[in-house]
C-alpha cells in the first residue's frame, strides 16, 4: 500500500527466529516455507523421499551428508549446501563416523495443512 511520495509502507519485521537443535519452522512461523534443524548419528537417514510440489535446500552445518540423490550419490560436506528441485527423490544419510547437522528449508504447496 502506497503511503506519502509513493512509497510502500514498511511492514513491522516478524521477530527472528533462531533454528536451535531440532527447531521447527511452521506455518505459525511462515507462509511459504517449512524447515528444521536435523541431527543424525552415524549410519542414520531420512529415508527416501520425494519432493512432490515443492523444492528444498540443504545446508550442512557439521559432517558430511550422502545425499542419493535421483540416481546419483553425492557427498555434501559442512559448509556447503545442495538445492532438490520439485519431484526428486532423495535420501539423506550419515555414513560418516561422527554426528551429522544439517538444516533444511523446503517451500510449501498451495493447501498444504498447518502441520509441520
């Protein structure tokens, strides 16, 4: 909405919000995306999945990641992220020997519940 000389009114920010451990992000806390901070021992995974309507991100905090991903493996070590377009499946594992910390953000689908 245009205020005086045109300008868009500034919306008040929503107050931050900080992923700490296994932190969800929910529909209480955005519109159009979801996301967590997962934590995997050594040998565990997320099982595969697909990403039906929506894209994710992941971003590796600490260890390193397997990702299957379609038909490709791929190791993603910390520091460094991986985008997974809409309808491909995946699977996140820890083949590593020490705990693995990631953080995932994936978008919503029109009429998705308000559920994580």
């Amino acid at each position: 909405m245009a205020g005086k000389r045109g300008r868009m009114a500034r919306q008040a920010p929503a107050k931050p919000l900080c992923l700490k451990r296994r932190h969800l992000v929910t529909a209480d806390d955005s519109k159009y995306l979801r996301g967590r901070v997962e934590i995997m021992k050594p040998g565990e995974e997320t099982g595969a999945h697909l990403t039906e309507g929506k894209e994710e991100v992941i971003i590796v905090l600490e260890g390193t990641a397997t990702v299957y991903y379609g038909d490709a493996k791929l190791r993603i070590r910390n520091g460094y992220s991986l985008f997974i377009g809409e309808g491909v499946l995946h699977n996140v594992r820890n083949e590593g020997r020490s705990r693995l910390r990631y953080v995932y953000v994936r978008s919503t689908v029109p009429g998705e519940k308000r559920h994580h």
